[in-house]
C-alpha cells in the first residue's frame, strides 16, 4: 500500500470551538496590571484599547471550550483545514528514524497562521461596532492578514509596520494596501511615542515594541478605533488553537500521537496554537510530550530573559505583563525573522515555562537558514525565516533519534512561507548572513528599564 503523504479534514470536521488552556492550568497567569496601580485589570479597563470579546477572553480562567461565532467558522472554511503532513523526504534526507510531521499553515492565501486570529479579532470588533482598527506588524504577516480580515467586515485599517521590515520586505506592505490598508513605517512622525523615539535615537531601525506604541496611540486618538494585536496575548493564542484541535484529529487519522511538538517563538501565538490543545493531555492526564519553543539567538526571552512584570511595548502604553522578558527597550539585531523580534513572551507561555510544562532552545542565524533550505530541497516548500527556527529545532531532534535509535513523533508547526522573504534568503545564498549574540551584559541593562512592582 502506498504511504499516506497528507491528511485533510473534511469541511464538516473543521472544530467549531477554540481550546482554552487557562481553564485547566494548575497554576494560573498572573493578573495584568495597570501601570499607575498596580491593580489587576479588568475586562472593561482592557475593552479601553480592545475590544470587550476578545478582553473577556484574555481574562477568562473558567470556560474551556469557546464557540468560534459561525461568521469566523465560514471565514475559516476558505482555507481550513489546512494539511497535517508527513515530511517523509526530509526524514530520509536526515536518516533519521524519527516521523516528522508539520501542520502546513502556509497554504491560506496569505502566507501564515496569523490570519485565525485577524478574522476572530475583526468580527468582533464589527460586532461591536467599531470602525476602525490599527496595528502593528513586523514582518508583515500579521499587517497583511489584518488588512484582509477588516476588509472581509468593512473595517479601515491602518498598520504600523517595523522600518527595517518595511525596507527588508516591501512587498508585504503592497498586499497590505492591495487590501485597502495604510501602511506606515514604525518608528513614523506621526504619533508622539514614534516622535519621542526618534529623537532619542535617529537611526532607530524599529521593532515590535516601537509599532505597537504607535498603533495603540493612533487607536486611542482615534474614534471608534480598536487596536489589535497579532501575537503575546492569550485570546490570540486561544483563537490559533483551531491549529492544534485540527492537527490532534490529523494525527489520529495518521494514527500517531506526538512525542514532541515544536513551533517557532516571537510572542507565542502560533506555538501556543500547535501546543496548547496537546498540552492539556499533559496537564490532564499526565500524557509524556515534549513542547519545543524555538527563539533566535538574537532575541532570547525563554532561554535567557527573566520573569518579570513588564510593558509590552517600547514606550510604556500596554498594561504590564507578568512575562519572560529582555526589557521592553531590548533592542533586538536585524535578523531576517522579524516576527520575532520581540522582547517578551505571553503571559500563559510564561507560566507553562515557569512551571516545566515546556521547554525552549534558541537558534543561531545561520543554522535556521540551514534548516530552512533543506527543507525547502526536500519537502518542497520555500519557508518563512520565521518558520525555519522550528524545522531548525526538528532536525536537531530528528538528528538525536538517528544516535539513539529512538522512532520518536515530531510535530512542528510550519507557521508560514517565506516567498516574500526572498531578500532573505538570497542574502544567505550569498554568503551575507551571520550570526548575532546577545552578551549579558546587555540583557542586564536593558533589563534595568523594567518597572518594579
Ligand atoms: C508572526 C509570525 C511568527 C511569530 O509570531 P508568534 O506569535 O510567536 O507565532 C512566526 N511565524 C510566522 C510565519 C509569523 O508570521
């Protein structure tokens, strides 16, 4: 019999509820806190800036299964459910004795996982009655799949997008405006935290931080705005967990169970969207799976950041997070991952590390562009810088099994493609690439900046 390559869910199997982890959590995230306070906050201080759905959800510790509204679920079904797919090439590229398997998030129009979440977000704001959303975006992936989601419900948009993203990757800003959106490059004039920045530093090149300082600005300036955020906070990872539900009913069809599961990490949302849904296996019946958060070298909040309450923006406007974290001014290298070029992760992530529930390596330049390529001449698909950390960490495991002998299951996620993250690779192609550290030194000063509480 032929070896089954993808496994796909009829429409009618798609899940019609997202996974709340928090329900479950034995040791729940610490509260946000307002910044003046130090007050936890609640769902009504939170709708200043969200909206009251989505602020609920972030909160929300009792309910464990949330319906996904059926306008999101028809919005779904233009591209889910996406294939759950056995990389046999890249395992016999590898030798390995591991099966390898992705969740292939790259086949929506798009480009990325970050869409399951843009259109959860944009319905309810459109419920709501809002006009207007803004965000900030690094890469582009989260820009361009907000664009589209509030032109599926007749929001304007507008999007703050990192410079060196703009620079690095113009092409992601057209599609944001193909789509109706405006694009601006962070840090811009046009806000007064942008300003600020600016002036303290010239040639600032942008990050996450400075984007999403500028969008909340705008949204708070603006009537009937809403801001919305792509990645960090738990009702993003609780909306990307259609990717994990869809996968756990992928793989019994495959008739396997994960012994690891891996995704990339920038603020977690597409690695608590894979996780999660296995994770309460682990929390529930004591199941024995290995979580794999996968973080450049450059930007090392897991593996070397501290668990504090921090902003989750450069200038100070979000509430502060209970979070691991480099300091909310940690300037991250310009590596070609810009989705995660960011300084912090979610607060649930933060927990579960904290706790032992998962683990994270972190990943030079120049091995995640391996990754990537070899990958790419095996399974047949170019994949987002981003997404490269995650098949970096694969094969690291893939390669222990060969020593060992061990068939483990890998899943991983494949967050996205990379075919507009061309310059990238081209730069690696030449021989442009390197690899950035972080001294401690570093991390120590800018961690200095965190606010006591
Ligand atoms: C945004 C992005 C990421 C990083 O964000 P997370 O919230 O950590 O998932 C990873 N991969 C792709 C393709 C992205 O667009």
């Amino acid at each position: 019999m032929s070896k089954q390559k993808r496994f796909i869910l009829p429409e009618s199997e798609i899940p019609t509820q997202w996974y709340n982890i928090q329900a479950d959590m034995v040791n729940k995230p610490l509260p946000p806190l307002n910044p003046s306070t130090k007050e936890p906050l609640k769902a009504e201080d939170l709708a200043h800036i969200f909206n009251l759905e989505c602020s609920k959800q972030e909160l929300d510790q009792e309910n464990r299964w949330i319906d996904i509204p059926e306008e999101v679920l028809d919005q779904y079904k233009y591209y889910r459910s996406t294939p759950l797919v056995r990389a046999y090439s890249l395992e016999k590229a590898l030798d390995t004795p591991a099966h390898i398997y992705f969740k292939n998030e790259s086949v929506n129009p798009l480009g990325s996982h970050k869409l399951n979440s843009a259109i959860a977000q944009c319905y309810y704001c459109k419920q709501e009655g809002t006009t207007n959303v803004t965000t900030e975006t690094g890469a582009g992936q989260w820009g361009a799949a907000l664009s589209y989601a509030a032109k599926v419900f007749g929001l304007e948009a507008a999007v703050y997008q990192v410079k060196i993203s703009l620079q690095q990757k113009p092409y992601r800003a057209s599609i944001m405006r193909t789509f109706g959106a405006t694009v601006e490059g962070s840090p811009s004039m046009s806000t007064r935290a942008g300003k600020d920045i600016i002036t303290r530093d010239p040639n600032h090149q942008g990050s996450l931080g400075t984007a999403i300082s500028e969008a909340i600005e705008l949204a708070m300036n603006t009537p009937n705005c809403k801001y919305t955020l792509g990645s960090v906070l738990n009702h993003v990872g609780l909306h990307q967990t259609i990717i994990g539900l869809e996968a756990e009913k992928q793989m019994e069809m495959a008739g396997e169970f994960p012994d690891q599961v891996i995704g990339c990490f920038g603020g977690g949302s597409n690695f608590s969207g894979i996780a999660f849904p296995f994770m309460r296996h682990k929390i529930i019946d004591g199941k024995n799976i290995d979580f794999i958060a996968a973080e450049p070298s450059s930007c090392p909040k897991l593996t070397r950041g501290k668990f504090e309450y921090d902003y989750g923006d450069e200038a100070g406007y979000t509430p502060l997070l209970p979070m691991y974290t480099l300091g909310h001014g940690f300037k991250p290298a310009n590596i070609h991952a810009g989705g995660l070029r960011y300084h912090g992760a979610g607060t649930i992530i933060s927990q579960l590390l904290k706790d032992n529930l998962m683990r994270a390596v972190d990943i030079p330049q120049l091995e995640s562009f391996d990754a990537g390529l070899l990958f790419a001449r095996t399974e047949g698909i170019v994949p987002a810088p981003e997404s490269c950390h995650a098949i970096a960490s694969t094969i690291r495991e893939a390669k222990k099994c060969k020593e060992t002998g061990e068939k483990k299951v890998i899943l991983f996620n494949l967050s996205g493609h990379g075919l507009l993250d061309m310059t990238a690779y081209e730069s690696y192609l030449n021989g442009d690439l390197r690899n950035y550290t972080v001294s401690d030194e570093d991390i120590a000063s800018s961690l200095k900046d965190v606010p006591t509480v």
